[in-house]
C-alpha cells in the first residue's frame, strides 16, 4: 500500500468488507509506522492469532465477547478501546455476539507483509 499525506476510509464500509460468516482480516493502511485493519469474529468462532512482535491497539465496533490478555481477561464491547503490548499472549473468546474490531498496529507488521506476498507465518 503506498503512503499518503492523508487518506479517508467510511467505517461502514470497512465493516460491510469483513461481514459474514467466517472470521476475516483485512487490512486497509500500511505505512511505514503503522498499520489499520479491520478483524470480524462471528458469534462461537475461535480466535486463533499469536502472539505478535508489534503493539497493537483494538476499537471494539460491535459485539460481545472476552479478551484473554497474558494471565488477565475481560468482556470487551461496543466502544471499547483496547492496549495489547507486543509479544503478550491474547485471543478473544466467548463471542457471543459477531464482534467486529478496528486494529492499529505499530509499527506495521511484518507477518501482514509475508500473508500478502504468499507466505505463511
């Protein structure tokens, strides 16, 4: 993705991109620093990320479920902001209700990079 001064995204349609019935990721900026995506987990999916080397911050959009964090855990929902440090151990469980996610990561991770070019990590 290239950089720009400034860019503009509608929520509602980052939302409508990852709707449905299986969990999805996608992401929709990428700079140097930074990244943005949009993460959905449906209702009883599991959540099967790793642990990360990035900080990562989650704006919970809509739904209802856990967040795992290291040996802490809590409900998370609508307008939520969430802190995950890099390399901690987290998933959301529990999920209720489809739940819907804005995540920033800093900087941009590189396993985003390697899904992109065929990878797998």
């Amino acid at each position: 993705m290239s950089e720009h001064a400034w860019q503009v995204f509608n929520l509602e349609d980052l939302q409508k991109n990852v709707e449905g019935k299986e969990p999805r990721f996608m992401e929709f900026l990428r700079t140097s620093q930074m990244s943005c995506a949009m993460y959905h987990l449906p209702a009883g999916a599991l959540d099967m990320q790793a642990p990360h080397l990035e900080d990562e911050i989650y704006i919970v959009i809509g739904g209802l479920a856990r967040l795992r964090m290291g040996d802490g855990e809590r409900e998370v929902r609508p307008g939520m902001v969430l802190f995950v440090s890099a390399t901690t151990e987290h998933s959301f469980f529990d999920i209720e209700k489809d739940l819907t996610l804005l995540a920033i990561f800093g900087p941009a991770p590189l396993f985003l990079e390697a899904m992109r070019e065929g990878s797998t990590c």
